[in-house]
C-alpha cells in the first residue's frame, strides 16, 4: 500500500483499495519515528473488522492525539535494536497487547511454545529478552523522553538551518509528536548528496534503499505497481544523522557541507 507523499505512512486512503478477502490485518508503520493516521485506519479496522498490528520500532514514546504509540492496535511491537530510540547492547524487542488471550498465546510463542516447562504447546520459538538486556532497558526507559525532546531539538535546527536549501524536509502531522529516529531529507540530486557527505565524514545513509514490495524475496507480491509514490520517493531520500548525543556545532557542519554540496 502506498504512502503519504508528506508523512510516508500508510495512506489510509489506499487501504480499503487493496483489502481482499483474505486481509486479517492492518500494520501501520510509524516509520522514522511518526505515527500513522490512525482515526482513519481503526475506523476502516473496525469496519472490516480487521485487526491492527502497530510496527512501533522506531516510534517509542511519540504520540497521535496525545496518546502513547501502542495502546492504539491489538498488538504493537518495539524494536530495541542498539540503533533504535530505545535500545538495549545487542538484539531485543516487546510485544505489547491489553488482551489477555493474546499476551498469553505471544508469551508462549516467545519459548518453544511453552506452557509448562519443557513441554511445548505451540510451535514457537525462542526470542527471550534476556535479563541484563531487560535491566538495561529498565534504565534507559527513564531517559527516552529526554533523549527524543534531544532529537526534537536537532531536528529543529536542521529545520531552520535547511528550509532555503530546496530540501524536502521532513513534516510533522498536525496533533502528532515526531521522535525523529531518523531525519530523511530528499532531494533529486541524493547520489551526489550522499557521496560528497560521506567524502566529508558525515554519516549520512539511505533509508531505505529497496522498498520491501521490490525486494528480491517479495517479487511475487500482487501490489508491485501500485506503489508509484514509494517508488518515486526512494530514490530521493537520505538521512542525515540524528541521536541524542550529537551536539549542535556537528549539524552546523553538517549543513554547512550540504550547502556547499546543493547550491
Ligand atoms: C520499522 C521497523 N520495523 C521492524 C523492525 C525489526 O525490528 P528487529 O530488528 O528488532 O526485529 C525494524 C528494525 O530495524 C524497523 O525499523
């Protein structure tokens, strides 16, 4: 399903477009750090009675009309991945539901499917946190809101320092907070952006380079054609570096170098 050409989350307009009969779910993805659209996308939901699953990995602790991201969906998932907004020192992540039945069958499936010890119920697997990454998070947690008002305040200087450059610059939705684990930026000259910033030593990347329905493994799915924008935008994008610990005069230089690069 396409994306909004301003936020580029799922376009709630193209959902019910691409519904068939075999459509269980809704997997609003809150990419960079933004929430969907969500009153559209649970009314839809709630119409088709279809479940939501919110991809909340790189939007811990950002909000739509001043609720938490994850208390909208049946389920939502965190990525803590070390990269992540809230990120543990190796791999981790969390389920989270307000259904009992579904905590229940997800804490199962975390290992081996599991009801009673060593006897397994379902098929599952094993993705446990394990307890220092837990005691990890248990700390950081207390920092997140900390660390992202940091990237809300990076984002505002790369916002002011940028907006003459001709850069499409990342917009925030109306009622919504944005947690920035990524600043994309386009542009139509992104090779030679992204090359002349990494001569120069900044961290600039492409996020992502191949949208998942053009990625080798999904070469069959039906929607290929349909995704004009996403194609379009792709070849535009590139994030600019953004974490709480990078300090104001490197994203003075850091678009001092993209000035020089565009103008
Ligand atoms: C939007 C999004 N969804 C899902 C994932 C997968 O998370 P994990 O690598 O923790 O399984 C990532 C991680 O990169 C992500 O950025």
């Amino acid at each position: 399903m396409d994306i909004e050409e301003d936020y580029y989350t799922i376009d709630p307009l193209k959902i019910k477009r691409a519904l068939t009969f075999r459509t269980k779910a809704i997997v609003p993805v809150y990419i960079y750090g933004q929430p969907a659209d969500m009153d559209p996308i649970l009314e839809i939901a709630e119409r088709y009675n279809l479940k939501v699953i919110e991809d909340c990995a790189q939007a811990h602790g950002a909000t739509y009309k001043g609720r938490r991201v994850g208390s909208f969906g049946n389920m939502a998932c965190f990525s803590f991945y070390p990269t992540k907004n809230l990120g543990v020192l190796g791999d981790g992540g969390i389920v989270v539901t307000d259904n009992e039945e579904l905590a229940k069958k997800a804490s199962l499936l975390r290992e081996y499917g599991w009801a009673e010890r060593y006897v397994s119920h379902l098929t599952g697997w094993n993705t446990r946190l394990d307890e220092i990454q837990a005691a990890i998070l248990r700390i950081k947690l207390r920092h997140l809101d900390e660390d992202n008002s940091k990237r809300v305040y990076l984002a505002e200087i790369y916002k002011r320092g940028l907006e003459e450059t001709g850069l499409t610059l990342p917009r925030k939705r109306e009622g919504s907070t944005h947690v920035y684990h990524l600043y994309v930026v386009r542009s139509t000259k992104r090779d030679r952006l992204l090359k002349s910033l990494r001569t120069g030593g900044a961290i600039a990347s492409i996020h992502y380079p191949v949208p998942v329905h053009l990625q080798p493994a999904y070469k069959d799915l039906s929607c290929r054609s349909d995704l004009l924008k996403t194609e379009r935008i792709v070849k535009e994008i590139i994030s600019l570096p953004i974490y709480p610990e990078l300090i104001e005069a490197d994203a003075e230089k850091i678009m001092k170098m993209i000035k020089e690069i565009i103008e």
